[in-house]
C-alpha cells in the first residue's frame, strides 16, 4: 500500500521562525506535491518536484529520493503563513496524501 | 476566466436521495479528479478522469459514480447518500503528470 507520513502534526512558531515540515513515502513515486491549504478551504499547489530543490519565495521545497523524503521549509515565517500544508506523492497519475500539517504562525 | 468551479458550495441532503455535485474547467486540462476531504483520513481519491469518456476508479469508489462526456465538465453522483458520505469534495484537474489545480470545494452533509 502507498502510504505518505508527514511531521509534525500540528506546529506553532513565533513571527520569523524557520519552519521544516517533513514527508516520507513508502515506496517508489514519480513525483512529489506540496499543497496548502488556508482555514477558507481552498488548495493551492505549492511546489511539484522529482529530484532536488525548489525555491518560491520565502518557501523551499527539497527531495531525497533515495531516502523517500521531502521537506518544506518556510524561513522569515509569517502569520499570513498559517495554514494546513499537505504533502502528495504521486504514482503515475495519482495523488496519495499525507494527513497535513497544521501551522500556525504567531506574531 | 473562472479556471475551476464546483456547484453547489454546500449542500444538505437526506439520506436515501440521489445527488450530483458538479464540476467544471475552463483550461482544457485532459486530467480530472474527484476527492473527498474528511478528518482524520485527510483527502482520498474518489474517481478520475484521463479524457472524456474514459473514467477509472480511486481509493474510495463504493457509492460514487462519475461520467465525462465532456472535456470540461466532470460530475460527481451519490446514487443513495449515505450519512457517512457527508465530507467535503474537492474536484482538480492537471494536464497529464502535472500539478493540479484545485475547485473551491462542496461541503455536502447527508442527514
């Protein structure tokens, strides 16, 4: 079965904290998303990725496909960053999720 | 340019009765797919769409049936709602191993 994990579940950081949330994959991808998601419920694709690093703004997105990891860092965080961030690995042209990480940023 | 919009936004039904959430796409993406986001499991895949007419099941198919006649469109029935099918629905569509772009969502509650 293809399962995603992410960590931590829920994560509170004061105003310009440096944040990492971590995903992990059990077996073989073709890619790996990251989502948000703001308290509204809408999603927005972050990042897609299959090797390497991405930078958008003050968010990084790295993958190590050897170890079936991902991370997303947020640096200078923000209140406005508040939010569930969501990891999805995708097999062929499916999504597989991870339950999500729920941010909140304090100011 | 609406990009992607699902119809109703929320909707109550009762148990027993049939119900089609509506989708659409304004892109032309070839890539349709139908979720559902509840707690504790997070977003599952209901059904997806690689082109019009060619539909295949997700993870969670059972009480669900779709049709694409059309590029664009992308419908989502309950047969028979069931209590446990009150979640909220997500439609997204891609073009083919790209990211994909999410509807505003239905929030569906069966009583």
């Amino acid at each position: 079965k293809n399962e995603v994990e992410q960590s931590p579940q829920n994560l509170t950081a004061q105003e310009g904290e440096f944040i990492t949330i971590n995903c992990s994959y059990s077996v073989g991808i073709s890619a790996l998303h990251w989502l948000q998601q703001h308290p509204g419920g809408g999603i927005v694709s972050l990042f897609m990725l299959s090797s390497g690093k991405k930078k958008h703004g003050r968010l990084i997105a790295t993958i190590n496909i050897q170890e079936k990891h991902s991370s997303l860092h947020i640096t200078a965080s923000h209140p406005r960053d508040s939010a569930v961030y969501i990891c999805a690995a995708r097999y062929g042209n499916k999504l597989v999720f991870g339950a999500g990480t729920i941010l909140r940023v304090k100011s | 340019d609406a990009g992607i919009t699902q119809s109703p936004r929320y909707k109550i039904t009762e148990t027993g009765r049939q119900v089609t959430l509506m989708c659409h796409q304004t892109w032309s993406h070839s890539y349709m797919f139908w979720y559902r986001q509840d707690l504790g499991h997070g977003l599952r895949l209901i059904y997806y769409s690689a082109a019009a007419d060619i539909t295949d099941k997700g993870e969670v198919p059972d009480g669900y049936v779709v049709s694409r006649s059309k590029t664009e469109n992308f419908p989502l029935t309950l047969e028979s709602a069931t209590r446990s099918q009150t979640s909220v629905y997500f439609c997204a569509s891609s073009r083919e191993s790209n990211e994909q772009f999410f509807g505003p969502g239905t929030r569906l509650t069966v009583l």
